[in-house]
C-alpha cells in the first residue's frame, strides 16, 4: 500500500556493521520465549480440568496430579516472565528506531497486553499458593483468569506481529507517519485471525505433547500406575485432537499469506518466476532459481494457495534481488513445520483411532516412543513456524514500509550483548531443566492404590 | 496538565510502585547474601523467600508497564533512552533473568548447600539490577541522553557521579524497603529474632539511604546542575521537603516497631522523590526535546489513557485480592498437604460420551467446510468457531465421560 513515499524515520537511521547479529540475539531471545509461553497458555486450563475432575469425583488422584502441575507451571511462568522481559527491553536496545518511529501505532498491544500480564501473574500466584486457604470453589475460580489472561496476552503480541506483516492504521505524509489509529492498526487486521489461531492451537499442541513425553517416557522405563496413565492421557488426548486441525489452520494461513505477502509465499515455495498453473515442490533445495531434487506436484500449488488449478502464482522475481528473503532459510523452515506437523496429526488420529474404538491406551512401544519424541519435534515445529513467518518478511521489519537495516540501534557492543545472552540463556536452559527433573523426582503424595 | 503529561505521569506512577514493590524484592535478594551460614543464616534467607513468593511476578510487571506506556506515548524518547542506555539495561535484564530464575529453582532445591549457591547468585543479581536501572535513570536525569539513535555515549551515559548517586540509592533503598516489609512478615508469623533481625537491618539501611539522598545534593550541584536548579525551587521543592519528613516519619515508625504504617510512609517518601524528578525537569523529557513534542498523536494518547485506566480498574481490586491474602497470612505454605475431599458432583458424566462424540465429529466436518473450502471471512470465522469445538467437545468425551476407565 504504502510504497510510493519512502519513510522518514523518527530517528535517523545508522549503519550498523552487526545487524545480521543483532537479527540473531532477537531471534534467540523468540527461540527461548515463545516455547515457554505455550506452557502459560495451555498449562492453566489442564491444570484446572484435573482440578475440576477431583470436584466433581473426589478422587484424591486429580487432586494430587492437579497439585504437582501447578508448582511446574509457576516454575514456568516464572521463566516466562523473565525472558518476556528481555523482549520487551530488546524493542529498545536492539530496534530503537522501530519503537520510536511506529511506538504510537502498535504500542498500545503491548500496553494492554501489560495488563493481562497483571493478571495472570496475579491469579497464578493465588492459585497456586491458595491450595488450603481458599475454599474448593474460590480456588477453582481463581485459576479462570489465569486461562483467560493467557489468551489475550497471546492476541495483544499476535497483533503487534499481525500489524508488522501487513501494516495499516496509518498513513505516511512527506514520510511521516500520521492519522495514526491504534485500534484499527491492531484490530482491524485481517492478518490476525490466522497467526492468532494458529499459534494458540500450536501451544496445546506443544504443551500437550510435551508433558504426555514425559509420561510416557516414565512408561518406556517401567512406571505405568492409574497416576501415570491419567497423567499421560489428558494432555495427549488435547494434543492429539489439536494437531490434525493445525493442519487445517496452517492451510488457512498459507492462503493469506499467498494473498498478503506473496514474496514470502515465493521463499515457501522458491517460485523463481511468476508463474501460471505452478507446481508444488516437496523437498530439494534452492539453487540457481529454482529446487533442485524436489519431488514436483503439477498446478498444485496454485490450487492450495488460490483453489483454482490454473490461478497465477507470483513469483520472487516481483522485487528485486535486495528485496528477497533468504529462500532456503525460510523453505526448509516451512518443510519443517509442515511435515512435523503432518507426522503429530497422523500420531493424534491413531491415537484418537485406539483410544475411541478400544477405549484404551495404546499399548505398543513404539507409540511411546514416538510420543517420547513428538514433544521436543512440536517445538521445532513452533519455532520454524515462526522463522517462516520472521525471516520470510525480511529484508522488512515492517512489510514494505520500513526495513529491517533502519530500525537497528546504532549503539556499539551488539556481539558483546549477544555472547552474554546467550551464555545466560544456557544456563537457564540448564537451570529449568534441572528444576523440572526435581519436581519430576519429588515422591507422589498418594494414598490411594494406582 | 495536559493530554500528552497524562501517560507520563501513569510512567511515573508505575516506576513508584516498581522501585516500592520489586525494590522490596530485590532487597530481600540483597539480605540473604548478608544472611550468613548456619541454621540462622538459613532461616533468613528462607523467610526473605517466603514472603516474596506469591507477589513476585505481579511485582515485575510493573516495569513491563513502565516500558510499554513510553514506547507507546513517547516513541522517540523511548527510542533514543534505550539506544543510549544500551549498556545498563541489558545488565538489568541479565540480573532479572537471574533473579528470576533463582526464584523458579528454589522449588526444586534439596539441600542447604544447593540453597546457598542460589541465594548468592540472587543476591549478585538484586544488587546489580537496581543499581543498574537507577544509573540509567541518573543519565536522563543528568542529560546525557540527546535525542537520536545511540546519540549519547555508551559508557559515561551511565558511569557518572550522577547515575552513580542514583544507583547507589536504588540499591540502598531496596535494601531499607525489604527490611521494613520482612519485619512486619516476621511480625506476622510471629518469629521474635526475625523481626529484632530485620529492625536493625532497617534502621541501618534507611541510615544509609538517608545520608545518600542528602549527600547527592552536593553531587547533583556538581554534575547536574540544570536538575539541581530545577529541584530547588517551586513544587520541586516541596517535594523533596515530603520526601526527607515521610523518610524521617519511617525511621522513627520503624524505631517504634510500627512496621506496617512505616510502609506506606517509605512508600511516600519515594514517590515523592520520583514526583520531585518529574517538576524539575518538566517540560523536558530529554535534552531539547519536550513532553509535548514527543508525545505521540492524539488518538493513540486517547487510547493509552482509556486501556490504562480501564486495566487498572481491573487491576487494583486484583492486587487488592492478592496482598489482602498474603497479609493475613494466607498464602504462606507452600502447596503440598492434602486437604479434606469436596462432595463429588456429576456433571458432564450424565452426558454420554457417544453424543459428546458424534456431536465433535460433526464440527470437525463444518470445519473443514467453512475454513478448508469456502473463502468467505465470515465463513472462515464460523469455521475457526467449529474446530476449536471439536477440539473441546472431542476432549470431553474422552476425558470427562471416559477417563475413570483407564
Ligand atoms: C506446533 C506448531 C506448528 C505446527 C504443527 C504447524 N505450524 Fe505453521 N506455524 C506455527 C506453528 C505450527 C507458528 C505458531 O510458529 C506460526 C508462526 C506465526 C504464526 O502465525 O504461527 C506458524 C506459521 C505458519 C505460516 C506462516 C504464517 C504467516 O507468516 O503469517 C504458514 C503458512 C504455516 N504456519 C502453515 C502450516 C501448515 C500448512 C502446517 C501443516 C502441517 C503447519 N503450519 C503446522
Ligand atoms: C510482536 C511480536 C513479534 C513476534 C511474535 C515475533 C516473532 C519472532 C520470532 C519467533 C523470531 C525467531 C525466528 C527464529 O527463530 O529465527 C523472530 C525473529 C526476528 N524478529 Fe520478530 N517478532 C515480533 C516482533 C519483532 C520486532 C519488534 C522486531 C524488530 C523490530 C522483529 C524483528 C525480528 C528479526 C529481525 C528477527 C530475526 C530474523 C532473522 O534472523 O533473519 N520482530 N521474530
Ligand atoms: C516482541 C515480542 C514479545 C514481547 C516484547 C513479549 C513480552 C513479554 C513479557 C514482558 C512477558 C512477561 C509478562 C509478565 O511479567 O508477566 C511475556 C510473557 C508472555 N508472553 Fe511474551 N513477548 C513477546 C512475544 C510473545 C509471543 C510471540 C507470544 C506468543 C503468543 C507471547 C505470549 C506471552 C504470554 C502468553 C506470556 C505470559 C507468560 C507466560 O505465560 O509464560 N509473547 N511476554
């Protein structure tokens, strides 16, 4: 839309000789965040099933499950919380003019997204520590907004990120930014809806699989009580029902993309030219204008993205060389996703499959161990999701309005940063684990039989 | 007061009850490094623990809010505060990290030794985070901070007499907070040593602070004169003059063993000193740039101001909830014991899982249809409407009509 006046940043821009470094502290400060995040989106809301499960049966199993999922979740959050704030200090350190020049138009999803922070951490804290002094109705209903608060933190971000990939709620003059309208900007995006849910699908998946690994792992090594199983089957059975629709919802996704940002469609695919009745390429590698290796499916790329076999498909050769993304970065990333993803909806039906028809668990090894593994894939899934969509918009940090090079921070000291972050990074990476292994290990305070 | 010093002052406030709120954190993270070994050492460090727990990520937040209304309300400034202070807030948000995960690794420690190893990292951590973030503050407040993309110089916007100043504050302030506020909790709890521990801790810190505060007077005269000018006159000045009464009304509370009033009065007398920042340098917010012109356009300030007060009429009763229940002592065990079984009620079980289950499956197919197959926004909404169905009806079947099984 806005192409023809060249912005005037509120800043002047600055070359930064570290940009490409700078473009990576960000991405691990995501790469560490957003797995994380899952767990404050979706954890709440099992947590609180189980404990809704011991109201209604009395069974001191839920109640005992119910218990030990909270204190992960605070330990979690905790972490959360932590990196969350990282972000928000990188807008500045490392986007500076970004902020300064469109702060008016996205900040105010972060300034209400503040808010929803209040309260999950609020009611987190209740919640978990008002076990016994709270009667069984007000602690069950003080964990409600913590469910809540998850998902609209999610949606305030997801908008701010909606409005990078297809900016509007503001028009530039003489390259300024003015007629600024922060609710349209935010809301009335229709960018939104599909990262909005497919990312809140992608946290149930990766949560549920996640804790149903490690139950299953506690299984592959010989513990397999009534605990265990309860405990595998709950989160499982959410994942297993969210993974075949993500495939749905990325399928949506995919076709806004096509109609939004077709350049990134172009990386997806490595469509060199554009092209009428194109194909689709599963694997191979781009090189040379086009994939070599890959296994070519005729028109049927012009059909998922348009639904019309012959429909036109615009190819990267729209912009010019400077103005492309890396195509193998963001091709290889969406590879990943898509056929993890097909791998978790195939693992959910047979698992749905047994479990509707036999009305039990599956009994084979191998599907624990494939649930062993599905958890840490969902993240990779997560996280190259989230490449296609970052790395696929770049050289833009704003879509056609403003790139990447000029929002950077002129300050020195970029490697220094990153080096630093990334060492504190493993350690906490070191010290969650090792936190979660203890909690793993704490003896079950269980009186009944399993 | 204008529009445009509306988000201002909501930064403000939010920086008042950051430095009141996670400064008594971050103190308490200080104190149990000068805990000492033993069993008395470890008691210290356990209560400084205990009586953070609950509030401590509701405390964080509020620098979340600080950060968030000036990027939005003052996008230049924010823009040119962080390129140049790049240095002391990335070392502010490593000593979060770490304060913050010493807090999540306490739940899984074992042993005293594993304990003290945390508490020291958390310690390092709450002395360098506040002092970090108060030198931050001393370069806006100093001036060094000019308008433009890391315009300012990288080390002595922050490693100045005045950043020092306040970052020492910062520290010293933390320091008397905690010990105020783990008083009263040991008051609470009724542990006589904690508290005559804590009163003393209190009395010295807020010695401390007292004598910086009133130092730095000489230190601002030298290095930031057009703050010192502005401090000595008018309602700057007045505020300062509230600042040194409600510091002396603590003391004097803590010293009579009223630890709860002294709160409020610390409370005050840091916000006082915030306010007394503020009408010194209005209407500048950095060199040559004022609140006015760095303001962003109306409609968004509208819009900052309608969701900050529509969150906080959210948010204040909220708070309210939860320092209403750790006050009274509620929220001071650790989950863990059982507690007495609540009446089993029968809800979803009368539904049959069968129902529940053909009922997902047929919103599995209307999803399909109206996401996968029409293009209509309105049918892709109804469509999203669908598969989040199956997904919840489909885990009701299973899981509410048919988990007793397993
Ligand atoms: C568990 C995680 C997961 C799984 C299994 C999938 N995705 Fe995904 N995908 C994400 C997690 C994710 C995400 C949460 O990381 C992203 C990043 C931004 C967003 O909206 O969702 C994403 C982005 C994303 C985008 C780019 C959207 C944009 O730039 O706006 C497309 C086109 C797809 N996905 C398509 C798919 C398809 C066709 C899948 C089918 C198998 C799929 N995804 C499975
Ligand atoms: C508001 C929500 C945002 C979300 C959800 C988001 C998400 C992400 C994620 C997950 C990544 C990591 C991709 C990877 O692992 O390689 C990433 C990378 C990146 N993001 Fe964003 N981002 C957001 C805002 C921003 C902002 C404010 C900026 C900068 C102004 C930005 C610029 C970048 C850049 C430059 C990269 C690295 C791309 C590369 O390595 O080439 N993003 N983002
Ligand atoms: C530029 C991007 C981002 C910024 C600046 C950011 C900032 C933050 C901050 C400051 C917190 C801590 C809140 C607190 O103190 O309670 C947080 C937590 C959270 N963030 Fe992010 N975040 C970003 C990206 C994302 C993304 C991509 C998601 C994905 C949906 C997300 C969802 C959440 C959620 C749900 C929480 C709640 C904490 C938890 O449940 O662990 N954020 N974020």
């Amino acid at each position: 839309m806005l192409v023809a006046t060249p912005l005037a940043a509120a800043l002047a821009p600055v070359h930064q000789r570290y940009l490409l470094e700078a473009r990576q502290m960000q991405a691990l400060s995501f790469a560490v965040h957003i797995p994380l995040v899952c767990f404050g989106i979706a954890f709440p809301a099992l947590v609180l099933f189980v404990e809704w499960l011991h109201r209604r049966s009395g069974d001191e199993l839920y109640l005992v499950l119910a218990k030990r999922w909270s204190k992960v979740m605070l330990a979690l959050f905790a972490v959360g919380v932590i990196t969350g704030t990282i972000l928000s200090f990188e807008m500045g350190l490392l986007w500076p003019n970004f902020t300064a020049t469109f702060g008016s138009v996205f900040g105010l999803g972060f300034a209400i997204e503040g808010f929803s922070f209040f309260m999950e951490a609020i009611f987190i804290g209740i919640y978990v520590y008002g076990w016994e002094p709270l009667s069984p109705r007000l602690h069950f209903a003080s964990g409600i907004p913590v469910v809540i608060a998850g998902f609209t933190g999610s949606l305030m971000v997801i908008s701010v990120n909606a409005w990078m990939n297809h900016p509007s709620g503001f028009r530039l003059h003489g390259g300024k930014v003015v007629d600024v309208d922060p609710l349209a900007a935010l809301f009335g995006n229709s960018y939104l809806w599909h990262e909005l849910v497919h990312m809140y699908v992608a946290a149930y998946i990766v949560t549920g699989f996640l804790v149903a690994g490690v139950y299953a792992i506690e299984r592959l090594r010989g513990s397999w009580g009534r605990y265990q199983r309860t405990a595998l089957a709950i989160p499982l059975t959410v994942a297993a029902l969210a993974a075949p629709v993500q495939v749905l919802v990325g399928d949506w996704a995919a076709r806004d993309v096509a109609r939004s940002q077709p350049v990134k469609l172009a990386a997806i695919e490595g469509l060199a030219k554009t092209t009428r009745g194109a194909s689709e390429h599963v694997l191979g590698w781009y090189t040379g204008g086009q994939v070599r290796d890959g296994i070519a499916i005729p028109k049927l790329l012009s059909l998922l993205a348009f639904h019309n076999p012959n429909a036109t498909v615009k190819g990267l050769d729209t912009v010019s060389p400077a103005r492309r993304p890396p195509v193998n970065v963001v091709r290889v990333a969406f590879q990943l996703m898509v056929g993890i993803g097909t791998a978790l909806a195939l693992l959910g039906v047979a698992y749905l499959v047994v479990r509707t028809r036999r009305r039990r668990l599956p009994q084979s090894v191998w599907f624990y161990r494939a649930l062993a593994v599905a958890g840490p894939l969902s993240v990779v899934a997560l996280i190259s999701g989230w490449i296609v969509t970052e790395v696929g918009r770049q050289p833009w940090v704003v879509y056609r309005v403003m790139l990447t090079s000029h929002a950077v921070t002129g300050a020195g000291g970029i490697p220094v940063g990153h080096a630093t972050l990334a060492l504190v990074y493993a350690g906490l990476a070191a010290a969650v684990l090792w936190v979660l292994r203890r909690l793993a290990r704490a003896p079950l305070e269980l009186t009944v039989a399993s | 007061m204008h529009l445009y010093d509306v988000p201002l002052v909501f930064a403000l406030i939010g920086l008042v009850l950051y430095t009141v709120l996670a400064g008594a954190d971050f103190g308490a993270g200080a104190w149990q490094m000068l805990a000492g070994r033993g069993a008395a050492g470890e008691r210290t460090r356990d209560h400084a623990h205990r009586s953070m727990g609950p509030v401590w990520e509701a405390n964080h937040v509020w620098l979340i809010f600080v950060l968030t209304v000036m990027w939005t309300a003052y996008p230049t400034a924010f823009g040119s505060i962080a390129s140049t202070l790049s240095v002391p807030l990335l070392l502010a948000g490593i000593g979060i990290i770490v304060r913050g995960a010493a807090y999540a690794l306490r739940t899984g420690a074992e042993s005293p030794r594993e304990l003290r190893a945390i508490d020291r990292a958390s310690a390092v951590s709450s002395i360098v985070t506040p002092f970090a973030l108060g030198a931050a503050v001393g370069g806006i407040a100093s001036r060094r901070v000019p308008v433009g993309n890391a315009a300012g110089h990288l080390f002595s916007s922050w490693l100045n007499p005045t950043s020092a100043l306040i970052g020492g504050l910062a520290v010293a302030t933390s320091a008397y907070l905690a010990a105020v506020y783990l008083a009263a909790d040991a008051v609470r709890v009724g542990d006589r040593d904690l508290e005559r521990a804590f009163r003393a801790r209190a009395l010295l810190a807020g010695v401390l602070a007292g004598a910086i505060a009133l130092g730095g007077v000489a230190v601002l005269h030298s290095d930031a004169r057009p703050l010192y000018q502005g401090l000595v006159r008018g309602a700057a000045l007045g505020a300062l003059v509230a600042s040194v009464l409600a510091g002396a009304a603590t003391l004097a509370l803590v010293w009579w063993r009223r630890f709860e009033a002294a709160r409020y009065t610390a409370a005050l007398a840091v916000a006082a000193v915030v306010a007394g920042w503020g009408l010194a340098q209005h209407p500048l917010l950095l060199p040559g740039l004022t609140v006015a012109r760095a303001a962003a356009p109306h409609d968004t300030l509208v819009a900052v101001v309608v969701a900050v007060i529509a969150g906080g009429a959210l948010l204040f009763p909220s708070l309210g909830l939860l320092f209403g229940l750790l006050l009274r002592g509620h929220l001071d065990r650790e989950p863990g014991a059982a507690q007495p079984v609540a009446e089993g009620r029968a809800i979803l079980a009368a539904s049959a899982p069968g129902l529940l289950g053909r009922a997902a499956a047929a919103c599995l197919v209307a999803g399909i249809g109206f996401l996968t197959i029409a293009e209509q926004p309105w049918a892709h909404a109804l469509g999203v409407a669908a598969l989040l169905a199956f997904v919840v009806l489909g885990f009701f079947a299973l899981e509410s009509a048919d988990q007793a099984r397993l």
